[in-house]
C-alpha cells in the first residue's frame, strides 16, 4: 500500500505541476497548452471609451499610420495648422524622445542605456521601446475632450531644445496648439538626466468669453503584439497588456482577450494610481497626482489596436484664466528601486504573482550579491548556495531518510520476492520492516514541499528581472534572459537530474521505479525552451543537492551507489 502511495504521490505532483503551468497560462492570458481552446474573434466596432457618463464626448480615435486622422469622430475637428507637420526627437542621457507635432504626441521612445533584443531584426542597437510605422504602433497621446477643444490629432507648435546640454540635469520642451474652441492646449515635457520619468504640464487657456470644462485624457495606444501562444512559443507565459493600480484596488492586470469580449474588469473611477501598457522587462504609464479624480479606462480602437489611459476631470475654467494639471509618463525598465520612486505601486508591473512575499527578499538579496560580485550568473550562483545552507537542515532529513530507505532496501526487495503471491501479507511485513528500522518511506517528500514556494519564487525573480537582460555570464552565456544557444546548459541540467536520480533509492515498486526517472526527463525538456539564467539556477541547485545527499549517505554508512533504471 505505502508503494501505491508513493506512486501516486509522484504521480499528482507531477500532474500538478503541469496543470499550474497549464494554468499560469491561462491566467496570464495566453492559450492553455494542453487543452486550448479557440479565441473568440475581436470585435468590429470599437467600444465607447469605458466609464463615460452618458452624454459625455467620446476620445478621438486612435490611429495608425496606415488609417490617417479618423474623420466625423464627435468631438474632434480638424484646425488648420500651425506648420508643417514634423517629427522631433529630443534625446537626454537614458532616452531618445520621438514627437509629432499633431497633437504632441510621442510616436518613439528609444532607451539608450538598454540593448535591442538578441533575437530580434537590429535596426539599432539600442532598444526601441515605443514606435509607430506600418509594422508596430505603440504610442502615448493626451489631449482635451468636452468640447472642440485640442486634442492629439490638432496640429501643435514645437518649441525647446532637442539635446540636454552639456552639464545641465533637464531638458524641456513645449507643444503649443492654436486656438480651437475658444480653448488654447500648452503641453510641457520635462526630460532629467539619469531619470525615465517624464514630468508632463497641461495648460489649458480659456481665450473665449465665457467658462468652459473641458476634460483631460491620457492614453497609451499599442497592438497586442506577440504576447500569447502556446508553452513552445512563449513558455515563460509573461504577461502583456493594460493594468490599472488604485490605492483602493491595488493592482489590476486587464488581458486582451477580455477587453475583445468587452469583459475587463478593473476600477473604473478613482482618485489615486496609474494606468499602465505592460510588457516583459519593461512599461510604461501615465501617472496623476493623488486627488485628482479620474475615469480609467481601456478599449479596442481601430485596426485592432489598444488604448489604456485616464479621463481626468477638470475645474471650469474661467474667461481669460489658465488651469494646469501635472502629470508624469514613465517609460522605461522595471527596475524595483526605479519603479518605487516614480509612484507607490508601480514597483508591481514587475509581477510575481502570488510569491510576491517571498520573490521580494529573494530579489533584495540577489540585488546585494550582484553588487558584491558583479556578475549576474555568478550571484545566482551564490543566491542558491544560501537558499541551500538556510534550508540545510530540513533537507538533511530528507536525505536521511532516503538514506534509511536505501540501506533496508535489500531487506525489502527480499520480502517482496517471498510474498509476491499475497500482497497483503506483504504490506505488512513491510510496514513492520519500516517499524522496526524507524523509517518514514514518505520522509523525504515533506522537505522538498516545504522548499518548492521558496524556488517557484525565485524562478519567478529570475524571470521578471530586467537586470538579467543582455547579461553574459562566462563564454557563451552572452544573455542570461534568452535560450542557451548550444543547449549546452539544459544537457547538463538533464544529466545532473538524471544523477540526482540514480542517487535515490530505488522504490521497490516496478512501476513506481520507472515514475521515478520518466518524471525527472519529461520536465527536464521545458528547461531547452527556459531562459540561460533559470536553467543555471536549477542545475547549481541539483549540484548542490547531489553534494549534500552524497555526504549524508556517507556519514549514514550508506555506500552511495547509482541505481540505473530497469525498463524490462
């Protein structure tokens, strides 16, 4: 009986651990691997902006280059222009800003300080985080609606210098629109040197005779992208899309698919947080002031693109007055200590899901090896060899016990040669062998479920973690955040889980026996599709299992000895 539940012990804990995965995909908005089902088709027509009061105006719509400026939006009317229109790019330090002056939108943002993707078609060397041409649309507007007043598809003014200057720690521009609707629009954009947190001013100027209110909208417009497929197309299931933080709601993610269904749910009215495009490593995000009130919101617009922003509402303004509204829009790395500067809350666009408690410390502790050593696979390295030396002596009764197991083993398989013709005879004789040589068979699972959270949190640390983007390790690991190039690391994962089950002992239940080394190869070929910087993790931790297993069986006087399988 105690072999049966060995089994099937194996056996949930291997089916668990491909349904969480199946499920972590799921949730994180892509097609479940092993039992997908078809993805409704996206909606026509775009909604109304979400959280709209009835009889509001609705936001101009988003467009793409191939889909010029939308005519007959309400609300939107075509100015005559200023000037020509232009792109501008205005670069400080860390970023490189592309502006179009309709509307004064950003239309490029290029991270300096960040490489383009090793995988990716290089246009440029650094990365290009925001763009818009006939392949990829991803842009932040923000305009005024109410009335006909400027928005992002109103011909602007440029004015500001276009490179920070030698020694100055800022740099400004403005976008100045024309008079439209007795309404003049001002938007002031603050580039600091070292920062990717954009100070953003909206001066709204009443030049008519009588009080208007209009109101203001920010939004971030993108396509889905690649975000989505299967385990072999995206296996670390990373999530893309709209989130939304309140201080009330706390973190809210939005999945492309709901909003297609015209099913997302997040907070739509709010006074505090930020709403958010979130992708792998990096985001961006329009962020207010507390108190300010406004309606979030994401949609579909046209050519099936996105839109995720804020409608905020403003006091009238009066004849001959100006109102102003700061604001800010970070786009950049997530990076823990960045995010939680910019704004509280924004530090959890970097997702660990349920294992925030615990990936937390993990990564403060990773972060403080690094900067002892200076090298991100050698401090993931150091990171497993602590997470080992505090988890010692629980796993140290694992091994004991396994050890025990090995050493009656012998003993057991003899009595089950004696009694194969009557199993229960046999159950009981060798509950009493365990009796009498103090053994628990199921000893050694309890330490290993204990540790699972802790290196599922760890996993999730590695994963999220910008900082292992583009970074080497020794020879060939030129990338710890992409595949091994060679698979040279997943072989050598295999293999030493291969040894560390060759270590165990042998279960004296055939079918048991065999559980025992198909499990260890079947999850071993998802670490050939893992990133370089988790398979490392994995195989510095069976290494370091193998040593401490080996010395344990030593100290027992249990000889150790790799037991091969035996598929006949």
């Amino acid at each position: 009986m105690t072999d049966i539940r060995r089994t099937i012990l194996w056996v949930i804990f291997g089916f668990s651990l491909v349904m969480l995965w199946d499920q972590w995909q799921v949730y994180n908005g892509k097609s479940a691997t092993f039992f997908p089902s078809g993805k409704p088709a996206a909606t026509a027509q775009a909604p109304a902006a979400p959280g709209s009061a009835p009889g509001a105006v609705p936001l101009p719509s988003a467009t793409s280059p191939a889909a010029p400026a939308v005519a007959g939006v309400p609300g939107v009317t075509a100015a005559a222009p200023a000037a020509p229109r232009q792109t501008i790019s205005v670069s400080s330090d860390v970023m490189r800003v592309t502006f179009d002056t309709e509307g004064g939108s950003i239309v490029g943002m290029e991270l300096l300080k960040h490489a383009a993707d090793s995988t990716a078609d290089k246009t440029t060397s650094t990365l290009v985080l925001m763009e818009q041409n006939a392949q990829r649309v991803y842009v932040a507007q923000s305009g005024l609606v109410g009335g006909d007043f400027p928005n992002h598809k109103t011909p602007m003014t440029f004015s500001g210098e276009r490179t920070m200057p030698a020694g100055a720690n800022e740099l400004t521009v403005k976008f100045e629109s024309p008079v439209q609707g007795g309404v003049k629009l001002v938007k002031t954009f603050t580039l600091k040197r070292g920062e990717y947190a954009v100070p953003v001013r909206h001066e709204v100027t009443n030049t008519s005779a009588t009080a208007v209110t209009p109101q203001l909208y920010m939004q971030m417009v993108r396509g889905a992208g690649t975000s989505g497929g299967s385990f072999i197309t995206n296996p670390t299931g990373t999530f893309t899309g709209p989130a939304v933080y309140s201080e009330s709601q706390k973190y809210q993610k939005v999945e492309f698919s709901d909003i297609d269904k015209n099913k997302a749910e997040f907070q739509k009215e709010a006074t505090t947080g930020w709403v958010a495009m979130v992708q792998h490593y990096f985001t961006t995000a329009w962020i207010l002031p507390d108190g300010v009130k406004r309606e979030n919101f994401v949609r579909k617009v046209d050519n099936n693109l996105y839109a995720a922003g804020m409608i905020a509402t403003l006091q009238p303004v009066a004849a001959g007055t100006t109102q102003s509204v700061s604001s800010t829009f970070f786009a950049g790395p997530q990076e823990e200590k960045t995010l939680e500067r910019v704004a509280p809350g924004l530090d959890l666009v970097k997702d660990y899901g349920i294992f925030t408690i615990l990936a937390k410390p993990l990564y403060w502790l990773l972060d403080k090896l690094h900067g002892f050593i200076g090298n991100w696979g050698f401090s993931i390295m150091a990171l497993v060899l602590l997470i080992k030396v505090a988890f010692y002596w629980l796993q140290a009764k694992g091994y004991q016990s396994m050890a025990k197991m090995k050493a009656i083993n012998p003993k057991v398989m003899a009595m089950r040669e004696r009694y194969k013709d009557n199993p229960q005879q046999m159950q009981q004789e060798m509950m009493r062998i365990y009796r009498e040589e103090k053994v628990n068979p199921l000893g050694g699972c309890l330490p290993i479920m204990v540790q699972i959270p802790v290196f599922i949190a760890l996993y999730w640390v590695l994963l999220s973690s910008v900082e292992m983007r583009n970074a080497p390790w020794i020879g060939w690991i030129r990338d710890l955040s992409t595949p091994d190039p060679y698979y040279i690391l997943p072989v050598v994962m295999t293999l030493t889980t291969m040894l560390q089950t060759a270590l165990n002992p042998v279960p004296p239940d055939p079918m048991q026996a065999k559980m025992m080394w198909f499990m260890p190869l079947i999850f071993s070929v998802m670490f050939f599709f893992f990133p370089a910087g988790l398979v490392l993790y994995w195989i510095t931790n069976n290494v370091l299992s193998i040593a401490q297993q080996w010395v344990i069986n030593v100290r027992m006087g249990v000889p150790p000895e790799f037991n091969l399988p035996k598929f006949r």
